[in-house]
C-alpha cells in the first residue's frame, strides 16, 4: 500500500550501491543456510541502520551441481540480497548486493560479512547512482582479503549527454 502522505523534507535519498564478489576461507555448514542467513542479515540490518520492508526469503539452489542458497531482504529504502555456491574443487564463494537509498557503510559490509562467513580473497565495487548533473555519479573498485582492503581505486563519471530532467522531454536528440 503506497501512502499519501509527502516525503520527510529533511530525507537524503543518497542511492548507493555495494557489490562483494568473494572466496570464503571455507565451506558454510548447508544443513544451517537459514541459521546463517539470517544472522548475517540481521548483523547488516543493525550495523547499517536499515529496516525490513518485508520478511526475509531464501532460497536452496535447485541445480545441484553448484549447490548453496540465494536470499533477498527487502528494506525500506531497497534491498539486501545475496548467493552462496559451492562448486566441487573450488573455494565456495558468495555474491552479495546492498542498495540503499541511504548511505551504505561498505566497509561495515566487509566486516560483518567477514566475521560471520570468514572471507577470502574479495572483490567490491562501491557505486554512488548519482542522477543529478552536479552530483557526478561515481564508482570505488575494491579488492582485499579477509576485512583487510588491499587495492582502492576511483572512478568518477559525468555524462557526456545531459541528464533530462522531469517533466521535460527529448525529441529527436533535441532538448
């Protein structure tokens, strides 16, 4: 149900965007998958000041070949979401994605994933979804081990057409 009442006028809607693409040290204990998606998503949700928009789901691979799970948590200002596999004779790894129209603490991300799924060799791509033309949207390329950051480097990108702003159109490459 989508409510009436107007936006708080001290929101900052920051739209930030974090993706971790990670070996774990070690295989996750499958017969506790939900055990273990639950607190690393209740462990997010606290650390990054989010809230639930809905119930946390899960879901156990249905190709066995690279068993594991994937879960989504909708939160109020997006989503938490993420794939653990495990692909005989090779590190298990995870995939996680946090969008938030809040600010996202990547490196809070990092920790906490650490601390409870014991990561390896990473690699992130923190993303600032600018859409205003004096905002630049920008891009930080992260790789570390661990909860340690090894490499950081930015990207900053303006965009070479103009941003349409709303309630105006654009008609044939013409403003």
């Amino acid at each position: 149900m989508l409510h009436s009442r107007p936006p708080d006028p001290g929101l900052e809607l920051t739209h930030e965007h974090f993706i971790l693409d990670a070996y774990l040290e070690r295989p996750l204990d499958a017969s506790r998958y939900e055990l273990i998606t639950h607190t690393l998503v209740n462990h997010l949700l606290a650390a990054l000041g989010m809230k639930m928009l809905g119930p946390l789901s899960i879901y156990p691979a249905s190709d066995l070949r690279a068993p594991g799970w994937s879960f989504i948590q909708p939160i109020t200002t997006s989503h938490i979401s993420g794939h653990y596999f495990e692909k005989p004779g090779k590190h298990p790894h995870v995939r996680i994605d946090a969008y938030s129209c809040n600010s996202v603490d990547w490196r809070k991300i990092i920790r906490i994933v650490h601390q409870e799924l014991a990561l390896g060799a990473w690699r992130g791509t923190f993303i600032n979804r600018a859409i205003d033309e004096t905002d630049p949207r920008s891009m930080l390329q992260l790789a570390g081990t661990g909860d340690r950051v090894t490499e950081e480097s930015t990207v900053v990108a303006r965009p070479s057409a103009p941003v349409l702003k709303p309630g105006k159109r654009l008609l044939a490459g013409v403003r």
